[in-house]
C-alpha cells in the first residue's frame, strides 16, 4: 500500500467521491413513496368528487330538467359552464403531467411509479425555467374567479375555496414566490406530481360546492326549508385494512312546519325533525339492502316523493385484528408492537398467545419479542357467551434478524475527512440508519489499518469498539493523503449473534 498510487486508482477513487455526492443528492425512498402514496390518495379523491359531481347531474337530468324544463334548463346550463371552468384548469394540469414524463423516463411498469421520481431537474426546468408554474398559477386564480362569478355575490361569499394561488406574505423581503415554494428548487419530480394532483383534487372540489349551489337552487321556491344541519354519511364503516375510507359531508334542510312521510320496503317510520329512524333486526349474518322514500307536501299542495340510493349493511359474526404497529415483520431482539382489535368484544374477554416467544400487554397493545427466525403465529380467541370461548383469528408474522449496522468512524463510513477530524476521535462504532427499532450494536473488535504517504502501512487489532494506546498513538501520525482503514469489524446486536461488518475506508484532508 507504500508508494505513488497507480492511474487506475486515481480513478476508482475518483468514481468514489462521484458516488458519494449522488449519495448524498438522493432522497430517501421512503418519503418518495410516501409522495406517491399521496399522490394515488389525491388522484382517487378527485375521482370520487368527480363521480360525485356527475351522479348531481344525472338525477337533475333524470328529475328536474324533465318535470320542469323551462325552470331547470338555465340552472342547468349555469352548472354546466362550471364544470367547463374546472374542466380547462383540469386539462392544463393533465399536459403539465404528461410533459413532465415526456421529460424523464416515464413509469416503472413493476412498481407503476416514476422511473425518475426522484429527479431534481426536470420538474424545475419545466415549471420554473419554461414558466409552465406562472401559466398555471395564473389559470388557478382565474379559474377561482370564473367559478365565484357563476354563484352570484351572495353565494360566492358563503363557499370557502381552497383552489388559489397566491404568493406567501413576505417577511424581511425573502417570502418566495408561489412557483418557488411549489416547484422551486430541491423539489423532486414525485413531489411535482403530488402537488399538481393537489391542486385536481382542489379543483374538483370547487367544483363540486359550485354545481352543488348551482342545482340547489331549483327547489328554493318549492319548499320552504328553514331548519339546517350538518350529515356525514359513508357506505360503510366496517372496512379491511387497505381500504380507503369514505365519506360524503353535507347540509340538509327542511321545512319544519310539515312532517314528510317516511317508509322502507313499504312500513312507515318514526319522524322527528324532519329525520326518519329505520331500526333492522341483525339476527342473522350476511349482506341486506333497503331503500327510503320520502314523501314531501309542495306549497301547492302536490306531494314529492323521493327514494334514496340503496343501502347497504353486513352483518358477521365477531372477528379479530392483528396488526404490527411498526413492520410487518418481528425482530428477533427487540420489542415489536402488535395491535389487536376485536369488534364487539369487551377487551377483558380477549385472549392472545404466539407460537414461538414472548407476548406481553394489555387492552390491545403488545410487545412481542422473538428468538429464533421462521414464522411466528399469534392467536386471538375471545368468550364470545359466557364460558364458551372461540378462536377468531391466527396471524402469521415472519420472526428476522434485525438487519447489520453500518460502522462508522467519526461520523462516516467511507470517503474524506479533515485530518483533524479524524486525529480527534477514540472510537468506532455501529448505526443503524432509517430503522424503526431501538435496536443497538456493540463492536467487540477490529483491527486499524493506517497508510501514510510514501510509508508502509501499519496494522494493529483490538477489542472493544475504543482505539487502543498504539492506535491513536498511529492516527496522531496522518498526514493529508494518508488512508485510514478499519476492516475486520466484528459487532454483537440484540440477538447476540456477532456480525462482521463492512469495512470503512477514510481518505485525511
């Protein structure tokens, strides 16, 4: 290791610190899936809105414009134009989106991300340097005012939008503008895309309050609607871990000096304040369906009658959830946290076991650890009736080592160090980089490989992760250019079972 270093290795080290600076540019994977885990969320959500504001239509269609069509026509042309308004500000998005592929590389077809998510150039080339940020910013606002226009003053001021795109309020006159905040600089191009499906999802939302207000006003002279109130209402509220989880929020109104008629399948309910109570016997288990009619007296004297959409309701018998609270994995070592939910079931009536270690906890928190690798089954049985007990559920978890540290030796693995830097430190030791667990490494042993300019190298071994009285004696000694190499690095984790980690290669500076 004495002596002039060859041009080959003038040039691997070079590749080196290439290697080490796109490192370091990279954004960490796991916020780029959260981006697209975002980014899908938005997309389904403008999806929904969407499908939402089309329904709107196609009962106005259905109903008002064919019972009154001189009435309902101009109501409905105005919420048409809205949804053209939004339709535009859409479809610059849409070319904004396909541009950017057009950019990069377009989308894995294994993974349905894009190949060059995390790219810092193409996003800012064709938003910022191309101006494509200003033109949408500009439609965004225009967009805003085209729809507040369509509802009228009154209207206008009692609908809160989120679409608007509006530069930051200035402090010590270093406030960006809403393009540099959104697509400046350092913005990867996964991130480009969440934001512009943000700014859909907003779009689509307007859209929505706007045709909402719009239809709404053709029953203002029907019936006198004097009594409001807030509902939220889901299709479901038992739902499977991945399902997403909807809901539609909105205002109700009616008139409370009359009682409208209510029924399911043909039998009258109870009324109170304009709210009908429809109770269902669930004694036995499966799939029902059942639809209202509402029966409303017009001020001229003819009645209404409305059907809501079919619902429906599923009745099953009790089941558990196991669930990891970090990975979907156990470490052997460590403490994992499992959930266990059961609902319908008191928690002091809930009994859980594993098949292989420990479980631990109360009220369904658990930690449970785990010795050996393979698969890990946790039972859940529960008294469903007094003195009869049932299993619910087993849960199979795969039980792994807790992955090797990285060893690091004045705060780094590999490339080049002040001299003082690295004539300061005592000691080396093991990481554990972007790991949900407290889990902890100790270096037991290694051995110090120092390389001065022009100089033999020395090799010296110790125990414990401390530099020995020699060593430092050595790393006193470096100079600029000289190579500082830890190798043979032995170190012992939660599990006891020592690991031969890599080594670490440090050029002084």
């Amino acid at each position: 290791m004495a002596g002039k270093e060859t041009t080959r290795q003038k040039m691997i080290n070079i590749m080196y610190l290439v290697l080490l600076a796109m490192l370091a540019l990279n954004v960490s994977s796991s916020i780029l899936d959260a981006f697209k885990t975002i980014n899908d969320s938005l997309t389904a959500s403008a999806a929904n809105v969407g499908n939402s504001v089309q329904q709107l239509f196609t009962a106005f269609e259905q109903t008002r414009l064919k019972e009154s069509p001189e009435r309902a026509a101009p109501i409905y042309q105005k919420a048409k134009a809205a949804q053209k308004v939004s339709a535009g500000l859409n479809d610059l998005i849409t070319q904004i989106k396909n541009e950017l592929v057009n950019q990069s590389s377009g989308y894995d077809e294994l993974t349905g991300d894009l190949k060059e998510r995390d790219n810092l150039d193409i996003g800012y080339n064709v938003m910022i340097n191309k101006k494509r940020a200003k033109a949408l910013k500009e439609k965004i606002n225009d967009t805003r005012e085209k729809l507040k226009l369509l509802l009228g003053k009154e209207d206008s001021s009692a609908v809160s939008f989120t679409l608007s795109a509006n530069d930051p309020v200035k402090h010590n006159g270093n406030a960006k503008t809403w393009e540099e905040l959104n697509f400046g600089e350092g913005v990867p191009l996964t991130a480009d895309f969440t934001i512009l499906s943000k700014i859909q999802a907003d779009n689509k939302n307007a859209e929505s309050e706007v045709v909402k207000k719009i239809l709404g006003k053709m029953d203002r002279a029907i019936v006198n609607l004097d009594k409001f109130e807030a509902v939220a209402v889901a299709p479901t509220s038992y739902l499977i871990q991945g399902q997403p989880y909807k809901a539609q929020v909105f205002l109700t109104a009616y008139d409370s000096r009359s009682t409208p008629q209510m029924e399911v399948g043909g039998s009258p309910i109870s009324v109170t304040d304009g709210r009908g109570v429809y109770n269902a016997s669930t004694s036995k288990e499966g799939v029902f369906s059942w639809k209202g009619t509402i029966k409303v007296k017009q001020t001229d004297g003819s009645i209404k009658t409305y059907t809501t959409p079919e619902q429906q309701y599923m009745v099953a018998r009790p089941s558990a959830v196991v669930s990891p609270d970090k990975m979907n994995v156990f470490y052997i070592g460590v403490d994992n946290p499992v959930s266990v939910s059961v609902p319908g079931i008191p928690s002091k009536n809930i009994r859980i076991g594993i098949s292989a270690g420990t479980l631990s906890g109360t009220s369904g928190k658990y930690v449970a650890r785990v010795n050996t690798p393979g698969m890990v089954t946790v039972t859940v049985s529960a008294e469903i009736f007094p003195g009869k007990t049932e299993v619910l559920s087993r849960t199979q978890f795969r039980a792994k080592r807790v992955p090797d540290p990285i060893a690091k030796f004045s705060g780094r693995s590999g490339g080049g160090v002040p001299t003082v830097a690295l004539k300061a430190q005592d000691a080396i030791y093991a990481t554990l980089d972007n790991f949900d667990f407290d889990a902890r490494f100790k270096i037991t042993r290694f051995s110090l490989i120092i390389a001065n300019p022009r100089e033999s190298a020395s090799v010296q071994v110790t125990s414990g992760n401390a530099l020995s009285n020699e060593m430092q004696a050595s790393l006193s000694s470096i100079k600029p250019g000289s190579h500082v190499i830890f190798d043979n690095i032995i170190a012992v984790g939660p599990d006891g079972a020592p690991r031969q980690l890599a080594p670490v290669a440090l050029t002084a500076n």
